[in-house]
C-alpha cells in the first residue's frame, strides 16, 4: 500500500478517488477546488454538493466523479491557518483520515490527495505536509485492504521538512560520481581464477570459486533480518511502502527477486545499517552503484542516519527532488 509524491494535475490522475480541498459550504471555489468543479461538470457536481452541504471542518463526504476521470469525489474542508494550534492540527488530520475512511468503505484502491489547506487557507507547506503524512500512515498502518495514496504538490516548498538532507546530497553525489569515474578510467587488467593457469575476462568468474562462495538466498537473509530487528511481516510492509500482495510473493516464492527499488525500501523499514543493507543487497545480485544517483541519495540518507531513525517519506522527498523513483515503486 504505497504512498507515493507526484507533482501534478489531480484532476488527470489516474485514480479511483480524487480529494477536494473544499470550503464547509461545498460551494466551487478556486484553485484545486475550482478545477476539480470544472472536471467534472460543474452544474452535475453543484448540485450534488447542495445535498451534502453543509459539512465541519475536517468532515468529509462523497459524490460521483461526474465527468471527471476519477469515479468519485471525496469533499474535505480543511482549516484556515491561525498559528497551528492542536485544535487546528486535528482538523487537519481528520481531513485525510476522514477521507481514507469513507474510500475503503467502497473499497477503493486508489485515491489522490491535494495538500489540503496549504493554498489560501494559508497553512504553511512543510507543516500541512507533516500532519498529512501522519494521518495517512496512521490510517493505512491499522487497514487490512489494499490502496495506492498520491500527495500531489505543485510546488517544492512542501519538502522543505527534508532540506536539511537536500543541501548536503547535492555535494555528496558530485563528490561521488566524479571519484567514480576516476575510478572507471583507472581500473584494467584480467581476472583471474585460484588454482588456474588460464587468465579469463573479468566478467566470467571460475565454477570452483562460484560454488565455494554460495551465501544466503535473498528470501534467507531477508527473515533473519527480519527477526533480528524483532519485526511482524505488517510492519515491514507497511513502512517498507510497499503493498501486501507483492510482500507476500516476496517470502513465499524463494526463488522470486524483486527489484532493487523494492530491496532498498525493505531496508529502510527494517533500519538496516549501510553494511547491512549492502549484505540484503548482495543477497539478491544487486550492489550499490556510485554511478547511479538514486543509490548516491540512499546512501547518503542511510550514512547520516547514524541513529536509524528513518522515515521513508524523507527519503523519498529526497529522490523527488532529483526526479528520481520513489520507494514502493516495483
């Protein structure tokens, strides 16, 4: 059940559910309310919304997504920013939770979000963000179905919780893969097997060595991880970002790899330290590339976590930031 950041247009989202940030009234309004109104028809959704209306703050109904792509449309009323009092923050997280409740009663599996509140009722980006995130982990950690969640942003401001770690990946992946590619000049010359009078090409690796140095199956390390780090099979899914289908393919198919994108985000959920994760990684065929920049950003992010307190929402702002794939994605 991923939770995945996009920058764009909610009413083109390819989604089951869409969210309003909309006004107590459920009148059209401007901004994302504005489009989403004209989406869908807006005399059809108008009228629709007459029947509901009024609703409190942090309320939220449903109506038919009308001409919209999306099959319905989920009405919230965020609070206008006064300082952030709690009661202001409750209101906030009761948008998305009351939101999320009223997708699974239909059993919907997918949903978009805009960041309620963070418009004209001027709430501060980085903080409606938080309380967003909050509320829908809390939802989605106690929800036995499965749902893709989407926080669609139209500006860079709301990743402004993860800036401390922005401003100092930029350096640490130009640092990176400029000695990496030093490297890569530098390196020739053959590989050769013990025991052999015959030199081969690096890329082939002699059966006796193949067979002498056979570890532990992907499937093997990632259980004794698992219990080590004294997890259930829930937890790490949940916080791994990932759905429970494809976790259950994972530990019941031990010949099934999943990709790298999926193996870092079971790292992260398990807070595994970088040799840990190089060893989960090793498991499954994969390494970390210094030529790539999404392994440049994990590592960085996993390096100055000394306190493997990770949040993969952080993280994953980070390889937003650089138009990177997100974790949770297969």
């Amino acid at each position: 059940m991923p939770l995945l950041i996009s920058r764009n247009d909610i009413t083109k989202i390819d989604v089951d559910v869409i969210v309003n940030a909309a006004n107590t009234a459920l009148q059209m309004g401007g901004g994302v309310c504005g489009a989403i109104f004209r989406a869908a028809g807006p005399s059809e959704l108008q009228a629709a919304c007459d029947k509901l209306a009024p609703i409190k703050t942090g309320e939220a109904v449903i109506t038919d997504g009308f001409k919209s792509k999306a099959k319905y449309i989920i009405h919230t009323a965020g609070p206008i920013y006064q300082g952030g009092n709690t009661a202001q923050e409750k209101q906030l997280y009761d948008c998305y939770y009351n939101s999320l409740k009223l997708a699974s009663e239909k059993n919907l599996k997918s949903i978009a979000f805009p960041l309620i509140s963070a418009g004209i009722y001027g709430y501060p980006p980085n903080k409606a963000l938080s309380t967003a995130l909050k509320s829908i982990h809390d939802f989605l950690g106690g929800y036995d179905g499965e749902m893709t969640v989407y926080m669609i942003v139209y500006n860079d401001d709301a990743f402004s919780a993860a800036k401390k770690l922005y401003d100092g990946v930029e350096s640490y992946i130009d640092e990176k893969l400029i000695v990496n590619d030093i490297e890569r000049r530098r390196r020739s010359g053959n590989f050769s097997c013990k025991n052999s009078d015959v030199e081969y090409p690096e890329s082939i690796l002699c059966e006796s060595e193949i067979f002498a140095n056979l570890e532990d199956s992907f499937n093997t390390k990632l259980f004794d991880f698992i219990r080590q780090k004294q997890m259930t099979n829930a937890d790490v899914y949940k916080n791994a970002n990932i759905d429970r289908r494809l976790f259950s393919k994972i530990i019941s198919n031990d010949t099934y790899t999943p990709s790298k994108n999926t193996i870092f985000a079971l790292a992260i959920s398990l807070k595994l330290n970088l040799k840990e994760t190089e060893s989960l990684l090793k498991s499954a065929g994969y390494a970390i590339s210094h030529s790539s920049k999404s392994d440049l950003i994990i590592e960085y992010y996993i390096l100055h976590n000394q306190s493997q307190n990770y949040n993969i929402d952080e993280l994953n702002f980070l390889l937003y930031q650089h138009q990177q794939i997100q974790l949770g994605q297969e």
